[in-house]
C-alpha cells in the first residue's frame, strides 16, 4: 500500500533539508598545496643573463630553465661518479 500524501512530502521535506542544512567545506584561498619547495638564491649578473639566453634559445621561463640546468647537471654529475 502506497503511503499517504503527508507523508510522502514530510519525507521529500526532511530529505530537502538535510541536504540544505549539510555543512559546507569553507574554501579556501590561495595557492593550492604543491609537492615542492621555493629556492632563493643570488647569482652574478653573468650567470643571470646566461640563464636568459640559454632560457631564450630554449622557449622557456627563466625559472624553467633553472630547473632544468639543474637536472642537466645533477644527471652528468650522476653519470660521471657511475664511471
């Protein structure tokens, strides 16, 4: 037996409301958290405007380019101690 219409829309009611009523998450503000950490450091104006050129030759940020002068070197340095 179907139930009555009261309580059908009592039910639809508590239903609506719980959902309503849900705690929301706040959001948040800012930079989402990454897996990496900042690096400061100062460098001749030399080396700056090598890292510009190097980043200009390859279609990169500077800071792209920093990051990956830094893999190139830590790989060859990798390599030369397997040797």
């Amino acid at each position: 037996m179907a139930r009555p219409l009261a309580s059908r829309l009592f039910w639809a009611y508590k239903k609506l409301m719980s959902i309503i009523n849900e705690p929301k998450k706040p959001k948040r503000v800012g930079r989402p958290p990454v897996e990496s950490e900042q690096l400061r450091s100062r460098a001749p104006m030399t080396l700056v405007r090598a890292v510009d050129s190097w980043a200009e030759k390859h279609n990169m940020t500077r800071a792209e380019a920093i990051r990956c002068l830094i893999q190139i070197a830590l790989k060859a340095d990798h390599d030369t101690i397997k040797e």
